[in-house]
C-alpha cells in the first residue's frame, strides 16, 4: 500500500486493499501471485510494483 501513494496522489486513484486470504475464490486465483495490482478485472502487476504499467493504464483512461 506505501508503494503505491506517490502513484496514487499523481494519478488520483482509489486503493482498496483486499485480504486475499479471506476469501477462497481470490486465494485460488491469485494466492501466488500476491501482491496483486488489479484496476477491476485488469492485472497491471504481481509480485513486484510496475509503476510503468500503471502510469500507462491510468493515462490511457485518461486520454
């Protein structure tokens, strides 16, 4: 969550953090993955944070 505040304030997002471990469907899915960046249903990164990739989905949105 600390790595993403310098995106989140530039790019003025929302961060909801999820405990993927409380919910058996998300641990399936994403239990070796974690931490997991998702924008809905969209995996921007995993593992480590890909402030790039971020960058990019956030300025494609935007125009």
């Amino acid at each position: 969550m600390d790595a993403l505040e310098p995106l989140r304030a530039e790019l003025g997002f929302v961060v909801e953090v999820v405990d993927v471990d409380a919910f058996p469907e998300l641990e399936a899915r994403w239990s070796e993955l974690v931490p997991v960046v998702l924008v809905g249903d969209v995996e921007l990164c995993h593992h480590f944070l890909d402030a790039a990739a971020i960058r990019q989905h956030f300025r494609q949105r935007i125009g």
